[in-house]
C-alpha cells in the first residue's frame, strides 16, 4: 500500500513541474514578456517607415509590397466605418510590418492619424481595422516669466511652451487686457506637460495661476462646481468668465452701430436701428454670445435666417440675415457660451454679408457695445470649503513645486 502511494505522489510531482507558463522556457527560466506595440509583438516584424509622396494612394503603396489588388479591395471592406485608407494624406507618415519569412508578408499597414493616434490595418489572413492610442503622461509642472516685450515672445524666452500664451489669454480673456500689457507683467502657472513614449505632445490642464498687470495679482483657480460651466476662479469664488462674450464672431469691421435715426441700405427709409452690423465674409462661424435656450430659428422677414436665445437674467440676443444654421440647433435646444449656431450670411433685406446682432434686457433693445455683461454666480455656499480647500492644495503644490521639479499627475494632492 506504502509503494502505491509513493507511485502516485511521485506522478504528482512529475505532473506539476512540467510548467504551462508561456513565459518559462525550456530549463524552466522566466522569459520577459514580448514587447508590444499597437497590440502586436515587435520581435516577429521588421517595420519598414514610409511616407505618403504626392500620387499615393492605398493600393500603390500596397502593390509596392506584393498585395494584390483583389486583396487591397477585400481591406478597404474590412476597414470600413472604422477608417478610411482611401483618405491618406500627402507627407503623413506610416509603416508597415512585415513578417520575418523568406518572403517579408507584408502583414500590417500602420497610419499616423496624429501624434497620439494611429490606425492599423491587418492586411492578410483575419481582416480588420483599428485605432490604437498611445498613452499620454501628464507631469505637473511649473512655470514662470516677466514680461519684457510680449507675452507670446517671453513665453518662448522662458523655455515655455508658447501655447501657454493662447491658454493664460483665454483663462484671463474677460479680467485682463492683453493688448495693454506692461514691462514689468509677470505670471506663475500650475499646469500640466503631456508626454507620449517619453515625447512632449502638449499642454494639459491649468490648476493655478497668477497674474500680475500694473501692479495687481490676479489668481485663477481651476474649481468645477457643479453644472456652472466656468472652470476659472479668483480667490473669493468669483468667476473669471462673464456670461457673455465679447462678440459672437471674428469680425472684419462694425458696418453699422446702435442707433435710433438710421437711414436703411435698402428700403432707403431712416428708422431705428437697435443693433450693431459686424461685417464678415460669408460663412464666418457665429456663436452663442452666452448660455441659454434657442426661443427662434428660423425666416424672420427683412432679418432672413434668424436665431434668438433667451439668458438667464431677461436677456435675449438676435442673430441675423444668417446664410444657415449650425447642426442640432432647433427651436428648444440649450447652447453653451462660445457654441457654433450659424454662419454669417445676407439673408432677409441686406446688401452684403454682415449679421445684424442685436440684444434685448427685459424685452427692451440695449447697445451691445456698451452692454456690461453679466457675471456668472459665483461659487456657492455649499461649495465654498471644497473650494478653499483645493486652493490651498493648489498653492501647497506650487511651493512644493518650486524646489522638487515636477511631479507626476497621480499625486494625492491633486485629488
């Protein structure tokens, strides 16, 4: 009886030293894991780059490497909805794997959509598509500059990115006057760095700034509270935003201003004229001038294609003799300030592109150039420790900063 559980225990111990790990090889030693990039191992391709030359397209670049044409049709099928290799761009570049047989199958064609996206398509046995995403690093950073000459050119002495210009811009659009800026001006930002396979990609989010013009700091605090769509707090809580813009699109020049005596382009008639005409190519993208809900879309007689949106607040604004509307934008819908409504036409009783925008408070007409917007609410009570706790983190972060670097994104004190 002993020998036959001996007989036994030993076929145990044979059968569990044979390992299943993929990973282990003939002696038993642990391999590394294969490399891998967009899903496939590196070690079982050579990857041949290219780059699409003027007169490419898919089936030449695959003809080059022995896919036949029936093939490159049976891709193009299985490639559908997901990408499109008939829409490659001159000077994109791409690669293509190939196997390491006698032959080099062509196996995958790899396609740089932009720097962080890049299509694969399989070109043999299984057909398909995808899009692969690189990982992207954020690192916390800070940085700092005096302003000397310009914002855009101190930001690029400083070593900077210089979109950092365009997004403190953007962050202070409503609080500071960057083309009245002063020797002397200086900022500090919190914000992050994105990193792809070790390649700066690009700026990141804002968490705290400070700005100083003519003697004056001025804070940004990044604070999400609640659905308030501003993003961008001082330190009492009070939004950088106002609710509304400054105008609803990039303008040319102002045609025509407020007035109440106006002789009329057309019906050549003098009569009120309770708006301002901003001239603008044809098809200039109009925007939302602030939040609210689209009350008119539609024919509105000698105004054409007109939208009207109702504020918070009793404020309506009018956009008028639009060439058209943006996509989704019906009577009932809620737009976001800065939203895509129309395109800049000459609709309606009109001699030449422009749009009529005009802007009522309690149902009577106001001069929008002379409007003082309304400021978003600021932080509520209920939300005012969170707040005051963040900022503290933010100005805790940035001392720390000031000696230690940078700091990867995923640190508690972001959280």
């Amino acid at each position: 009886m002993k020998s036959i559980l001996y007989v036994l225990l030993l076929v145990v111990l044979i059968s569990c030293s044979g390992s299943n790990d993929k990973n282990a090889g003939k002696n038993g030693e642990e391999l590394p894991a294969p490399v891998l990039k967009y899903g496939l191992e590196i070690e079982k391709y050579d990857v041949e780059p290219g780059q699409v030359k003027r007169g490419d397209f898919f089936g030449s670049i695959m003809e080059d490497f022995g896919v036949g044409a029936n093939q490159v049709q049976k891709i193009l099928k299985a490639s559908e909805g997901v990408f499109d290799v008939k829409k490659i761009k001159i000077g994109s570049q791409y690669e293509v794997w190939r196997e390491k047989d006698s032959v080099g199958t062509a196996a995958f064609f790899v396609y740089e959509l932009d720097n962080l996206n890049s299509a694969v398509v399989a070109l043999k046995d299984s057909l398909y598509a995808k899009i692969c995403h690189k990982e992207v690093v954020p690192v916390l950073k800070r940085a700092r500059a005096t302003i000397s000459t310009s914002l855009w050119n101190d930001v690029q002495k400083a070593g900077i990115p210089v979109m950092m210009a365009l997004r403190l811009s953007d962050v202070y659009d409503c609080t500071i006057d960057f083309f009245g800026l002063q020797n002397g001006d200086s900022f500090d930002v919190m914000y992050e760095e994105l990193f792809s396979e070790g390649e700066y990609v690009g700026l990141g989010k804002i968490y705290y700034a400070e700005f100083t013009h003519a003697g004056k700091v001025y804070n940004a605090i990044r604070f999400n509270a609640g659905e308030n769509s501003s993003v961008f707090w001082n330190e009492k809580g009070e939004s950088l935003k106002k609710a509304f813009l400054k105008a609803p699109l990039n303008f040319t020049r102002i045609s025509s201003r407020f007035t109440y005596a106006r002789k009329h382009p057309v019906l050549k008639i003098v009569r009120p004229h309770t708006g301002v005409d901003y001239a603008a190519p044809s098809g200039t993208p109009v925007v939302a001038l602030g939040d609210g809900v689209v009350t008119h879309r539609g024919w509105a007689g000698g105004g054409g294609n007109t939208i009207k949106i109702k504020h918070p607040g009793n404020y309506v604004t009018s956009y008028m003799h639009l060439r058209g509307y943006a996509k989704g934008i019906v009577k009932g819908s809620r737009v976001t300030r800065g939203q895509l409504i129309g395109y800049v036409g000459s609709t309606g009783l009109s001699t030449g592109p422009h749009l009529d925008f005009r802007v009522y408070k309690n149902g009577k007409p106001i001069d929008p150039l002379k409007m003082e917007s309304p400021s978003v609410e600021p932080v509520s009570k209920e939300d005012m420790p969170a707040f005051q706790a963040q900022m503290e983190r933010y100005k805790f972060q940035m001392d720390s900063l000031g000696t230690m670097g940078h700091l990867y994104r995923y640190l508690d004190i972001l959280k």
